[in-house]
C-alpha cells in the first residue's frame, strides 16, 4: 500500500482541474497576446479565470495578477513594496518560509531597508503585541510580512489581529497564504490585505502557477520587464493551461470548503488520538484547534522510534511525509522552524499533512507501520 501525507509539500492535482486544462494544451493553443481568434480565445478564458477567483476573494479582477509561483509571488511583494513605495523597515517573522526570508536578506544587503523579526511562541505563535509597540515606535514607511499558516508546524496567525495593528500604524501588509489559500475563506477587503500570495499545487490545481493579489490602492511597478502581460505589471507569455487550472481547482475548492475541511479535520484528529493512545510519548509541535492549520499535524517522535531512520523507514513502508518542509534536509537540524522554537535534538519531527483524497484506511496503514517500527526498534 502506498500513503501520500505530504500534502504540505504538494497536492495531487484534481483529475476535474486537469480535464478542464487539456484543450488549453491541444485546441486552443494560441498565444494570449495574439489578436486573432486563437489568441482571442485563450486571453478571454484567462481573464474568466482571474474574474472567478477574485470573485471567491472578494477582490476585484484588476488585483488579481497570476505569477509562475507562490515564490514569485513573494519576491515580487516584498521587492517591489522597498522600490516603489518607500519602504524602509519590513517586519516579519523569522520562522517565515525562505520565499519570504532570503528575499528579505538580499532586500537587508542591496538597499536602504531595515528588518525586524518578531518573537515567536515555543508554538510558533507571532508576538502581534510586539509588532504593535515595534510600528509604534517607526516613523517611516512599514511592512509587514507573516505567513497565513506556518507550512511546517501549522500554526496559524490570527490575520485579523495582525491586519487591525497594521492598519492603526498605516502599515502595508503582506501574507504568505500559500498553505491557506483555497482551505480557508480569505475576504480581503474585510481585512484590509495589501498583497496575499498563493500557489494552485496546494489545492489540487497544478504546479508552475501562482497568484499575487495586489489592493488596488497600492501602485507598484512590473516585477518581471518585458510584453504587457497581466495589464503591464508581469511580462512573459502566460500560463495559460495553469491559470486555467489555478481558477478551476480554486472553484472547486470554495465550493466545497467546508465539507472538505470537515473530512480533512476528521483524517488529523484520527491520527492525533491513535498516537496518544498507542505512543504515549509522542508530542505534537505548534498550536492545536483553531489556531492550527488542519491539513497538518507535526509530531516530535522520541529516540526509540529509530530518529534518524524514521523518515526512510516511512518511506520503505510506503509511506511519504516530511522532516519538515519539502525544502528541509529531512533533519530537525536542518530546519530554521524547529530552531527558532527551541525544539529537543535528541526527537526527530515528522510533519503528516492531508489532503481530502486521503482516507481513514491511510491513517490505519500509518498507525499499524509506526506500531511495527516500534517493536523492532524495542
Ligand atoms: C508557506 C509557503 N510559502 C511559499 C511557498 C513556495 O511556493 P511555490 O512552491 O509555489 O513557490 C511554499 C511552498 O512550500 C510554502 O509552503
């Protein structure tokens, strides 16, 4: 049996997203630029799809600009909020996904722009009081950069806490929502967001395809020089089958939020209870309920599960998750999260993250693999 849990990292793309894809690869092949019928063709389900998820977003379609990626995205808010709107302190966190955190070192040693890190919780919880009295004592131009949902703990900030504070100060703000874009519903008129990115293969849509939402108050220049793609603002010829994509899986996703949530928080607190049931010394990293992400469950193993090896013997079993982010080296060492939040050396952390085509069974499979684990290890 084979068990994919590292929805984290990426998601099996909906076979509803690829179908919807296809006569973007084979009949309507034009390039979007283009002024005859084909390229017509193409241009107009392009700007289908922007209208559909600005709709879900509660935004409007001229802010929707789709990117190759979730750290395009990333790169481009940052980047451009130091270079045309007078940036000169940025503060995030510093268990912040690398999109977000070398960008803000290659900012820190190219420009005039100072960056502040927050103080994290041992549960990966964003000191928002701290930020408070930290824009309360700059008289320059902010922003401010947190993640939605930490992609390897799942702790969850509280958007709109962090969006009242940024506005008080008159602070740009910007989330790294990749992990919770299309999982939760984001209005981002109501929270006063200046730019969110979010990438289609976390949601079932496919992978080279992303989206930066820019408020139509915020006046940036390109990221990328070139065409006049995305209405001057990215140049290269677009995606087309990916936007396609991106809008298709993002459709079904808001569709259907809350009966997948309902499934998917099921499959996590199935697992949570059979590891505290049959591994009490199991524990769990970040925040628990509400306050954590639910498509991931982080849980710090103890030595006698083989540490080193656990990773590997998952995987011989069939199993796939993660030490972390797909990006870790598969050790705790290797992972900037588990080092901010002080996490013991001695266990080993292995992030199990769902998606709604998992089952009970796959839980089960899991449960029975580590119980073997064990008793050879004993
Ligand atoms: C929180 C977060 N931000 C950014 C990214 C990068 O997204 P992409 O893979 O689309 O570049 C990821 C991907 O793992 C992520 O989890």
């Amino acid at each position: 049996m084979k068990v994919y849990l590292d929805n984290a990292a990426t998601t099996p793309i909906d076979k509803e997203v690829l179908d919807a894809m296809m006569p973007y690869f084979t009949e309507h092949y034009g390039n979007p630029s283009s002024i005859h019928s084909y390229g017509r063709k193409c241009k107009a389900a392009i700007e289908e799809s922007r209208k559909k998820v600005a709709n879900f977003l509660n935004a409007s379609s001229s802010e929707i600009f789709f990117t190759s990626c979730g750290t395009e995205a990333n790169n481009t808010a940052l980047k451009c909020a130091v270079r045309d709107l007078g940036v000169k302190h940025i503060i995030s966190s510093p268990i912040e996904h690398h999109a977000v955190l070398y960008s803000l070192d290659c900012l820190q040693e190219h420009h005039d722009v100072k960056v502040h890190y927050l103080n994290v919780s041992k549960t990966g919880e964003v000191d928002l009081d701290q930020l408070d009295q930290l824009l309360n004592s700059i008289n320059d131009k902010c922003l401010v950069s947190l993640m939605h949902a930490n992609n390897e703990i799942g702790t969850m900030l509280d958007l709109e806490r962090a969006t009242e504070i940024c506005s008080k100060h008159d602070a740009y703000f910007h989330t790294d929502a990749v992990q919770t874009f299309a999982h939760y519903p984001i209005d981002v008129q109501k929270l006063k967001i200046h730019f969110l990115s979010a990438s289609a293969h976390k949601f079932h849509g496919p992978k080279g395809v992303g989206l930066l939402y820019i408020n139509g108050d915020v006046k940036i220049k390109p990221f990328l020089h070139g065409g006049s793609q995305e209405r001057n603002m990215r140049a290269g010829t677009e995606n087309i089958y990916g936007i396609i994509g991106f809008a298709k899986a993002f459709e079904i996703a808001s569709e259907h939020m809350s009966e997948h949530r309902a499934h998917v928080e099921g499959l996590k607190s199935n697992l949570k209870n059979q590891l505290i049931t049959f591994f009490p010394d199991v524990e769990f990293n970040g925040e628990s309920g509400e306050k954590s992400l639910y498509t991931v469950l982080s849980v710090s193993f103890p030595k006698d599960f083989g540490s080193d090896l656990l990773l590997f013997n998952l995987d011989i079993e069939g199993i796939s998750c993660s030490g972390g982010s797909a990006c870790s080296s598969g050790t705790d060492a290797g992972s900037h999260v588990m080092k901010h939040l002080n996490a013991d050396p001695s266990r080993k952390s292995v992030r199990f993250s769902f998606s709604r085509f998992n089952t009970n069974e796959d839980i089960d499979f899991l449960v029975s693999v580590l119980k073997k684990m064990v008793a050879v290890e004993v």
